[in-house]
C-alpha cells in the first residue's frame, strides 16, 4: 500500500515538460513558448506564456498563464497566479485560480470555473458547470453558462446571455452599461438573488428576484416573484407573473 501512494504522489507532482515548433526560453519565474507548443501535464512553480498554439495534454498546475493565441487542454486547468488570454482558449475539465482571469477572445470551459480573483471575459463565454469569480464577475460578450453564477461582489453582464442556474452575488446588474448600443437579451432559467440591488433590462427570469433595491427595465419578463426590502422601481412593459413582495432585510 505504501509503494502504491509513493507511485502516486509522484504522478502528481510531474514536472511539466513544454516543446515547441519555435522559440523556447525559460526564465526563472516564467516560461516563453512561440510558435506551436505542446505541454505536458504536470506542475511547474513558473507561469507560462503562449504566444501562438498551445496544446495541452492532461492536468496543468501553474504559476499563471499569458497567451496571445490559442490554448487547448484535454483535462483541467489551475493556476496560482493571474490568467489572461486573448485569443482561444478551450479547456475540457474544470479551471482553477487563486487570482484574477481576463479572457477577451473565445473561451469554453468543459466543466466549472472557480476564479478567487475577479472574472472578466469580454468574448464568446461557454461554461459547462457552474461559474465563481470571488471579487466580481463581469461578461461583455455572449455567455452560456450551465449552471450558477456566483460572487461576493458586484455581477454586470451587457452581453447577451444564458444562465441554466441562479445568479447570486452583492449586486446583480444586466444591460445597464450606457455605452450598449445593441439590445442584448438575458435569459436566467433559475433565480437571482443579491445582498444589495438588482438593475436588470430586457431581462427573462424563470424563477424568483431577491434584492434590497430593485429595478425591472423594460422588456423583461418574470415568473417567479420579485422581492425587496428597500426600494421597487418596475417598467410599465415588464410582464410580471406575480405582484411584487416586500421583506425584511434579515430575510434577504
């Protein structure tokens, strides 16, 4: 039993080996890669940096990731420092980070997405589970998310937008950018409930609204009940299955 966990933290602990078609450095705190890469599974305490292809085999556990074009990995992401890709990134298991992560080209995520930092992805956003940015979450592009979508801090979503789950965070703003020119849509199949205020526009919800202010643009659609504690503001073209309610703070 004993050689079995020794095989198996080594497994583990697998430095990660990158090759590639171009220029190849590493530095002490980074690793560079142009051209076409491939990279192992496995860990290393450097953050990478993609500039071109890069593929991924496996399991990755890094310092941080910088690409530039496209990223592909076979299995799950973490890393422990800030992520930023601007050009493809598709990853099929679940990501992973202790800080922030900035994606504004085309991401898809084959399961969830846990960022301890804040979110931002200013692109095509596909999610396959559910989605956490700790210190806010905000997505400009066209979002699909197959689950909830979380933060301790602000949710602003001005890009058209599917949620399979609940919305939760401390404010939960959709379509209110003044600088939106195009009407985008937002469809919510479960909840959305903030600790502070909720602003949404052409906006449909299937479940319930939660907020301490609450605002219904025009254009939205609610089938659940809204709730409030504070402040209700509703737009004569919203549709509304049930008159709103007002609660108490603690019930929020």
């Amino acid at each position: 039993m004993e050689k079995k966990n020794n095989k198996s933290n080594e497994k583990i602990e697998k430095r990660v080996i990158i090759s590639s078609s171009g220029d190849l450095q590493e530095f002490d705190e980074h690793i560079s890669a142009m051209g076409s890469a491939k990279i192992s599974g496995g860990k290393t305490n450097k953050s990478i940096r993609i500039s071109g292809s890069g593929k991924i085999n496996g399991d990755l556990e890094c310092n941080g990731l910088t690409s530039t074009g496209t990223v592909t990995g076979s299995g799950n992401f973490t890393s422990h420092g800030e992520i930023s890709s601007s050009g493809s990134f598709n990853i099929a298991g679940f990501l992973y980070g202790d800080e922030s992560a900035d994606f504004s080209g085309s991401t898809q995520i084959g399961n969830l997405v846990n960022i301890q930092g804040s979110l931002i992805a200013s692109g095509s956003f596909k999610v396959g589970h559910f989605v956490r940015g700790e210190q806010g979450i905000q997505l400009s592009g066209s979002s699909d998310i197959n689950g909830n979508l979380s933060s301790e801090k602000s949710i602003r979503i001005d890009g058209s937008t599917y949620i399979e789950g609940n919305v939760v965070g401390e404010e939960v703003l959709f379509g209110v950018s003044e600088n939106i020119r195009k009407r985008q849509h937002y469809k919510i199949h479960g909840s959305i409930l903030a600790k502070n205020k909720v602003d949404v526009i052409r906006t449909h919800v299937k479940g319930d609204i939660k907020g301490k202010d609450v605002t219904i643009g025009k254009g939205s659609e609610i089938l659940g009940t809204i709730y409030y504690v504070d402040k209700i503001e509703v737009d004569k073209k919203v549709k509304l299955a049930n008159e709103p309610t007002q609660i108490k703070l603690d019930e929020l």
